[in-house]
C-alpha cells in the first residue's frame, strides 16, 4: 500500500526541506508505523524534487507521518519549512507536529525508471503519539494536493471536474484546518490560471 508522509531531507549546504511523498509500504509495517517496522523504506520520486537531489546528495532522510493536511499543503505547494527538531541518527530534522517518525538512510537508487525508486534502511522510529481516525475532507485535500502538484502535466477540465466532489467533502466533513488547505490550493490553482469554482469569487463557506 502506499501511504501519504511528508519526507524531511537536506542539501548539501545544509538547507533544510519538507515534501510530502507516498510510502510504499508492506501490509505488515503498516500495522506497526508507531512501533517497531521491519527496517525498510521505498519512495518513488519523480526527476527535479529537492527531496529527490537531497536524498541523492546527503543519502539521509526523515518520514514524518501526519494527517495533518494544512502541512501537506503548505510544503507541497508553497515550500513551507514547517517547526522541526533535530533527530537522533540522521541529520535532516524531524517535523515537530508528526505523530510518529522513521529517520532511514538511503541504501538504494535506481534512477533508471521514472518514477525513481529510492530504498533506505530505517535507523530510529518514534512514535509521539496522537494517531486520529479517518476524515473524508482530508482525503479529498490530499486528492486536490496532488492533482495541484502535477498541474502542469494534467489537464485543467480534470482538476476543475472533480472540485465540487473534494469541496463537497471539505465543506461537510472537514475542520477549519481541512478548509484553511482546501482554499490555498483554490489559490495556488488560481494563481496558475486555473479557475476552480467559487474560489475568486469567496462564495464558498464551510458547513460547521
Ligand atoms: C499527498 C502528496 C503525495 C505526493 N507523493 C509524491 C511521490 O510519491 N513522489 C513524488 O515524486 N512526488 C510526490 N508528490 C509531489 C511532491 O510533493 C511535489 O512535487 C513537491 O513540490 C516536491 O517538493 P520538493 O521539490 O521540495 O521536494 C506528492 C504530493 C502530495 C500532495
């Protein structure tokens, strides 16, 4: 399965940087994210990620699990370097609000395929607990972050198509952090010239 994360890393010349990537992960590990996973990390990471030079260059990273969506948004789409404190095995830090962490160090690259495959061995996992269940808002913000990542390369009717199912989904289901992300990805969108429903227009209002 693969799991949404957002992988702290760092350059060469020590700059810090937070991205959310999917975690390709076994059913088994999965079951023990907070505690003690088997020792094995896989991301698939498209050409031209910071994430991707850094864990080239330092072969050092952290996963940080957090359903925490506004965090998603913000280094997704705005290259926010959200709160962070040092890690014990690795040198990127870890993202302070992340429920649980897994620092890993990078043991293999294949770089040709696309998506690159990157493999790292897990060196120190913490589970800080605060684990919540599911939100059907954070899913559809997760949907619309991604579909906003690969704007470029997806077409505009797709991402304007599915807007009112995810907003929908905000609106009903999500708390004020969920509607805070789901309107800066409207803005991002917007600012790239695609216009999502109600989003210029500040017409829409959250159902609490
Ligand atoms: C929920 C979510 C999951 C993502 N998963 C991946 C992924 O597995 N691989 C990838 O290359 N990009 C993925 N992306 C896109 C990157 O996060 C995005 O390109 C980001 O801007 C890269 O930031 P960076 O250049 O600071 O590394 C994902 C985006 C989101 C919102």
């Amino acid at each position: 399965m693969i799991v949404e994360t957002i992988i702290s890393s760092i350059s060469d010349d020590d700059i810090v940087n937070f991205a959310p990537m999917g975690l390709h992960i076994s059913d088994m590990d999965y079951e023990r994210v907070g505690q003690s996973p088997a020792g094995s990390i896989c991301l698939r990471l498209y050409p031209g990620s910071q994430t991707y030079a850094n864990l080239l260059a330092t072969g050092q990273g952290v996963v940080n699990f957090t359903n925490n969506v506004l965090l998603f948004v913000d280094t997704a789409l705005y290259s926010s370097c959200p709160s962070h404190t040092p890690s014990l095995k690795v040198c990127p830090p870890s993202m302070e609000q992340a429920h649980t962490i897994w620092e890993f160090s990078v043991t293999h690259v294949d770089s040709s395929c696309v998506p690159a495959l990157v493999e790292g061995k897990i060196e120190y996992c913490e589970n800080r607990g605060g684990v919540t269940g599911f939100c059907r808002g954070q899913w559809a913000v997760l949907e619309a972050a991604i579909a906003a990542t690969r704007w470029q390369l997806l077409p505009p009717a797709k991402i304007i198509q599915s807007w009112p199912m995810w907003l929908e989904l905000v609106k009903k289901t999500g708390g004020t952090r969920e509607f805070e992300a789901f309107m800066k990805i409207g803005s991002f969108l917007a600012e790239k010239g695609i216009m999502v429903p109600g989003i210029l227009s500040g017409t829409i209002k959250q159902e609490l």
